[in-house]
C-alpha cells in the first residue's frame, strides 16, 4: 500500500521529497568536510625514515572542576611550540634508539623561487627522511647550503653556483654545496640545509628543537622502544607521533588545517542539523496531516492502527531512500566544490584531500531517515488512537492547540533561551559563539512548539486590523488564522527560522568584519608602513626613527597566545609593540592605563578579553605565549579597539625568542604634517629583503579585502543553508495552500466570489508574514546583540538598511509566491469539480 501510496499521488509527496534530498544534500557536505578533516594526518615524509617523532604541538590546560572531575582543554599552539636539546640525548640513551637527531625549522625565503615555499634545516636532519645526495657534498662552512631537488630544478641552481637566501631579516650569499632529494612523496615545502652551527645560530631559539626525531637500531623491538621513547618525553611535557601522526609533527600547519576543516563542518553542521530537523520534521507532519481523511477512511474499513502507521513508515522509508540515492552524489559534488575553492583561497593545504564518502553517507541517510520517521509516527498517532467509527469525523475537524505536556515544554525551552542569553553576555570568544548557537535553537524551537497559541493569539489581535484593511474577507482569514492555529505550525516555523536564522547568522558576520575594518583604519595614525614578506629586525624601526621628519616608528609583530577562560582556554590574536612613541603611530582607545608603561613583564588587553578573563588595570594575567610558555604579566593597559589590533599587547622583549621568525612584521611610521621623508623611507625600505613602503590606507585597504576573503566560507554555507530554509518556507506554503482544495471550493459554492478568495488568501499571508518577522526579526535582534556585546563589545549591532530589505522583501516575496500561485490554480478549477477533490 506504502508503494501505491507514492506512486499514484506523486505531487504530495514531491514536497517531503525535496525535503529530504536537500537535506542530506546539505548535511552530507558539512559530515564529508568533518570525515576529511578527521582523516588528515599530513604528510609525514619529512619524518620518513623515522620511528617515531617527539614534538611539542599541543597545549593542555585545565579548566573548571565539574562533580570532581577537572576539564581540559586542548589547544593546538599557534607559534610551532619547541623541545629542549637536552632531549635529545635522553632519547639516544634509550635502549634500541640508534640515534636521535634534533631538527630546526626556519623560516627562510629564497629570491630566486618566491613562490616555492622553503623552510630551513641543520644538515644532520637530512637523515629523518632521509634525504640522500644528488650531486655535490654535505655544507660544510657556514656560507654553504645544500638544496631540494625541486629548488634546484627549474631555477639553474647546482654545486658550485651562489645564490641568495633570506633568513634571520638578513639576504646573505651562499653556495650551493650539493642538491638532495627524498624517496618519499615530496611535500609542499622545499627543504633548504644549512650547517648544524648555522642553523642554531639563526634559530630565535637556539637552546631548543622544533622537533626530534627517532631512528631505531636494526631488528629492535620497535614496541617496546616506542614505548620507552613515550615515557621519556611524556617526562618532558612532549608528544610521541608515530605512523600516519608523524604528519601533523611535520606539519603543524596541518593540524591546524585539521582543526579549522573540523570545527567549520562540526558548526555549520549543527547549524544545517537544526535546520533540517525543523524542516523534514514539518514537512513530513504536514503531509500526514493533510491525508488525514486518507487515513481515516482506511482506519473505517477495519486497518488497524498498527497497519496504518507502518504504512506511514514504509512511505518515508521509501521517500528517504529516493532522497539519499539523489542527495548524497549531490553532496559529494558540492564538497568537491568547497574543497577546491577553501584550496585556492588558502585555508587550508591541497594534501587535506576530500576522503571518506560512505560513513558520512551512512549516517546522514540514517539520520535524515530517522527524523522523517519520528514525524510521520508522531504525525500519525492522534488519527490511528482514535476508534474507526470516530476517525472520519475527527478528521473533518480541526484539532485544539495542543496538550498540556506540549505547552510546559515550550515554555521550559522559552526559559532555556532566556537564560542562554545570560549565558552569552557573560561569556567570550567561542564560549559566546556556542551559548548564541543554543540560544538559537531553543528560540526556534520554542516557536515550533509555542505555535499553536501563538497563531491564535495572533489571529485575535490581527483580527481588527485584518477587518479593517480586507473587510469581509479579512474576516475570514481572521477566522481561519484561529480554526487552523494547528495547521500553520510548519509553515510559522519555516518563516521564522527563515527570518531567524538568517538575520542572525549573516549580520553577525558582517558586524565582526565591519568592527575589526573600523577599528584598524580608525586606530592607525601613521601615514607609512614598512612591510617586509620576509620580516623585519628590530632595528628598523630604531632606524627609521633618525631619519628627519619622522616623529614616531613602532615596530609591530604578530603572533597569537593562549588565554585561559570560564569554561575553557582559547587562542587569542596578539601583536608585540615596541611602545616608544607608539601614542603617534597608533590609537588602541585606552580607556584605562597607559602604553608608555608597557615593558617586559607587562601586558594591554582589551576590554573585551579583561572581561572575559576577569582581569583588572593591575592584576596578574597569567597567559601563555604561541609557542607554550607561561607567562605571569601585570596588567597596564586596557583599551577597546581588541578587533582591529589584537586582545593583548605585549612589548617585542616578552615575545623575544618565543615566535617562528623572531622578526616584526611591520613598522609604522609617522612624519610631521609638513616632512618630504617619503624617498628616505623607500630607501630604508630597500635596504631590508622583500621589504617595502605602503601607505597605511593601502595597508586598512589589505585588511579590509582579507577579512572579505575570509568571511567568504561563511558567507558561502551561510548562504547555502539560508537557501534551504527558504526553500523549507516555500516547500510548506505550497503544501498548506494545495492542500485547500476543498475549503476554497466549499466558499465559492456558498457565494464568496473568485476575488474575495483572493483577497482572504492575501489577509491570511499577511497575518503570518507579520508574526513570523516580528517573532523571527526579534529572535535575530537579541542574539546577534548579545553575540557583538559578548565578543565585540559592541551593544548596537550594525545592520544595513539593505540587508533587512533583502531579509523581510524576499520572505515576503517568498511567501506570496508560494501561496498565490499554487490558490490561483486550486481557483481555476470549478467549485464543483474541487469539493470532490481528496484533502
């Protein structure tokens, strides 16, 4: 019966059909980003030849004590976080260790191959993957380096030739001593050797390894020495990488890539969850309620209650597997898709492939499948509960708003949203955005359930107006809009996750992009920058301040550090400032302290991150730098301007020896109003390699175009899921409208004219329109407030005339054209021919 069921009234079921093939479209692709992230591992053949790997990657912090038990979290350190060199020799007394050979990665740039990223190396490191000589011998002096095959080729380079290379904010000459190359897969960074006495004398931190790796003797027992190996830097605070982990030891960046892959796909995962659940689930109870009569004629011919449900169930098993054979290709395409254009945009490597397909496919068929049948069995137990005899009349009439049980339960999630709210004020960062995420879906969810008396207290109050404005017929979509509370609950849902969702999640993102673009242009005093790709020394700045005409250079560094927090510890944006002069260079909008008393051992934060931390004008922060260390700071400084420069400041001396490079990024500079330092400043400029001088308008102009680039991924699977809402709202205003037939037909034969029914349709619309976008706009109005007031410290968020037009025209658009078109053709059907017509 399920199989004739769908085969003999196709239309009905096209609505829930849509539904369910969009949705596993959707949620395919946010679980395949998820899949592929969990399956990276990098690449480990820069480790190749190694056993195991002994690294520091990560931070574990303690958090709150929860019924005794301590949280931790885990925080991928952003500055490469080092190992001691005592380590090594440990590793190498352990028996079955043949050697345990240090490895530095420094941040190098070679003029002739710009575009090829390189990194540097100590020649005993070449041994890890191993790398073997091609031509030429090992560097032996500190003037000799030896190269990668891929940095050879193409570019002439070759024993004996010279060759500049950039490295410590210095261009120096080196010969080519010899060229390597490695049996592995090659990766995506050249390799570029140095002596091993070069190497740390250019190393910001000399005293330590960026990583160790481990080579085990012939026939050792590889467990036993791993787990040796284990102990040994557990000891020291470090981790063991083995097998496909090597990867993210050699590659810290991916497992940064890992983490953003993950924490996209899990967060607009849930985002797309949330809106597929509400949408399927609405869809499917719509069609069941719609074939009520159906159903109760079946229910009086002697089906039992038990056949009628598994009917149901056969239906939109049927229907969800249609939707799977189209959704999920659909999905895999638009993942390709994403990949490609995340690639190209540099968010993260070409080598996180798109891996998986089936457990991503597996489980969001099943779990699409589940809440379509959850909502028809729901759907359906009010008409089979009930006795045969009693069926066909109780479909005839509209059921009341609803039970108590489901009344207590929206008003618990109403109070849970509200109290989210609070929760979100008083949280930061991550914290806030995920306390802002539950607030949304227990708003929205209140709704859904809450909309039966929402509907009839809105018809009461509307009631007038609808009569005022409609007159006759607004009458009767007043008394519509009352009789069918129930009936309307799918399509109020729809609109005001519509109006909800997207208000809130689209105009955060331009209120964060906005505030952090004003507050750089806004806090920049200088007219010029010096900008070096391959950094700049410290004495730059120091240098720019003897050149006439300069009043002030403040050399900046960028880096970031890990803060604790309520709930859990999160990376932070930081800069290091060199705070001389730094009053004329640029405006943070202190609000209490002062930058003149910034020094070692100090630290400004804004008010946001102080808020968030609970740190006060002269408290002890205890944070940790990029690379791991602890740091025990006073406070001097607190100042509002945290988007456009950073949560925390600190002096260059804090940050010395504790980031990559070891250089600052920028230096800005201020002349006097009537100075011509322009040409001595460019030839400063030249002096440094890969440096050069901006103006500072130029400099915002850069931000601003980033932070484009950057909300683009969040523009695009915003988009995306605002679109399947929208096409949820228009799927269940078709569906509700179709579904009139007989009612439409029954008023014109009793006398209501072709226009009348128009205009009633008209007043309905209207009447649901505005309570979707007061309930929906309102929704969208407190969370984004509380968000940009958590994060942002922004109280009145931003939101363009043109994007609200765009929010409330196109739902209103949307819902006019879903309902006058599927009425105006129920309309061309004459009444006679529409009473016989199955509801």
């Amino acid at each position: 019966m399920a199989a004739r069921m769908v085969r003999f009234h196709k239309g009905g079921f096209a609505a829930t059909f849509v539904a369910l093939a969009a949705g596993v479209a959707v949620l395919m692709t946010c679980a395949l980003l998820v899949e592929s992230g969990w399956r990276y591992r990098g690449e480990p053949q820069r480790y190749g030849a190694t056993a195991a790997v002994v690294a520091d990657r990560d931070l574990r912090v303690a958090g709150p004590t929860v019924f005794g038990e301590t949280e931790y979290t885990t925080v991928t350190l952003p500055e490469r976080g080092g190992v001691s060199a005592a380590l090594t020799g440990e590793l190498a007394a352990v028996p079955g260790v043949e050697r345990a050979v240090g490895d530095r990665a420094l941040a190098v740039t070679t003029p002739v191959a710009p575009d090829l990223p390189v990194t540097g190396h100590g020649w005993a490191s070449a041994a890890l993957a191993p790398y073997r000589l091609v031509a030429g011998t090992p560097p032996r002096s500190d003037g000799e380096i030896a190269v990668d095959a891929r940095l050879a080729d193409g570019r002439g380079l070759g024993p004996g030739d010279t060759t500049h290379v950039i490295a410590g904010g210095e261009s120096r000459p080196y010969r080519v001593s010899g060229v390597v190359e490695s049996d592995g897969a090659p990766g995506e960074r050249a390799a570029l050797f140095f002596t091993d006495a070069r190497a740390a004398r250019l190393d910001p931190h000399p005293d330590r390894f960026d990583a160790i790796g481990v080579l085990t003797e012939p026939g050792a027992d590889r467990p036993a020495v791993l787990a040796a190996v284990r102990r040994v830097a557990d000891g020291a605070g470090a981790t063991t990488y083995t097998g496909d982990g090597r990867g993210l030891a050699a590659e810290p960046e991916a497992a940064a890539a890992r983490a953003f892959v993950l924490q996209a796909g899990g967060a607009f995962g849930g985002y797309a969850a949330m809106i597929v659940v509400f949408t399927v689930a609405g869809t499917v109870g719509l069609s069941v309620r719609h074939r009520r009569r159906d159903l109760a004629l079946l229910r009086a011919v002697a089906a039992t209650p038990g056949q009628v449900r598994r009917m149901l169930l056969a239906e939109v098993g049927l229907l969800a597997s249609a939707a799977a054979v189209v959704g999920v290709p659909a999905g895999l395409l638009a993942t390709r898709y994403v990949h490609d254009e995340l690639v190209s945009r540099e968010f993260m490597p070409d080598g996180l492939t798109v891996r998986g397909g089936p457990l991503s496919a597996v489980a969001v068929t099943v779990a699409v499948a589940a809440v379509a049948l959850l909502a028809a069995w729901i759907a359906a137990l009010r008409v089979t509960r009930i006795k045969p005899t009693e069926a066909l009349g109780e479909a005839a009439v509209e059921r009341g708003p609803g039970s108590r049980a489901r009344a207590v339960t929206g008003l618990v999630l109403l109070a849970a949203a509200v109290s989210l709210t609070g929760l979100t004020g008083a949280a930061s960062g991550q914290t806030a955005l995920g306390a802002a995420t539950g607030m949304l879906y227990a708003f929205v969810s209140a709704v859904a359930v809450l909309a039966p008396w929402i509907n009839q207290g809105a018809a009461r109050l509307l009631g007038p107006v609808l009569r005022a404005v409609w007159g006759d017929s607004g009458y009767l979509a007043a008394a519509n809009l009352r009789a069918g509370a129930r009936g309307t609950v799918a399509v109020l849902t729809a609109l005001v996750l519509a109006v909800g969702f997207g208000g809130t999640v689209w105009f955060l993102q331009d209120n964060l992009r906005r505030q952090t673009a004003v507050q750089s242009r806004d806090g920049i005093l200088a007219q010029y920058a010096l900008t070096g790709a391959a950094g700049l020394p410290a004495s730059a700045a120091a240098e720019a301040r003897r050149i006439p005409g300069v009043l002030a250079a403040t050399g900046v560094r960028r880096t970031s550090v890990v803060v604790p927090g309520r709930l859990e510890a999160q990376t932070v944006t930081a800069q290091g400032i060199d705070p001389e002069g730094v009053e004329r260079t640029m405006d943070l909008e202190v609000r209490s302290g002062s930058l003149a008393e910034l020094r070692a051992g100090t630290v400004a934060v804004s008010t946001a991150q102080a808020d968030a931390a609970g740190w006060h004008l002269g408290d002890r922060a205890a944070l940790w730098l990029g690379d791991g260390t602890p740091v025990t700071l006073r406070v001097v400084a607190l100042y509002e301007r945290g988007w456009g420069f950073g949560d925390v400041t600190l002096h260059t001396r804090t940050l010395a020896g504790h980031t990559v490079t070891g250089l600052d990024d920028q230096v800005l500079v201020r002349t006097a109003p009537d100075a011509d330092a322009g040409t001595a400043l460019a030839g400063l400029a030249r002096r440094y390699p890969a440096a050069a001088l901006v103006d500072t308008d130029r400099l915002t102009g850069e931000t601003a175009r980033d932070l484009a680039v950057s909300g683009w991924l969040n523009k695009l699977l915003i988009a995306v899921l605002v679109g399947y809402a929208v096409l949820a709202a228009a799927n269940t205003l078709a569906m509700a409208a179709l579904a009139r037939s007989r009612e439409l037909a029954l008023l014109r034969l009793a006398g209501v004219t072709r226009r009348q029914v128009k205009r009633m349709v008209h007043a309905e619309q209207a009447g649901l329109l505005g309570v979707a976008l007061v309930i929906g706009g309102t929704i969208a109005a407190v969370t984004l407030t509380s968000v940009l007031d958590a994060v942002a410290g922004q109280r009145v968020p931003h939101v363009p005339a043109a994007g609200w037009a765009a929010v409330v025209g196109g739902t209103v658009v949307l819902a006019l054209l879903a309902t006058v078109l599927p009425v105006g053709r129920l309309l061309r059907t004459p009444p006679v021919e529409g009473i016989g017509v199955r509801e």
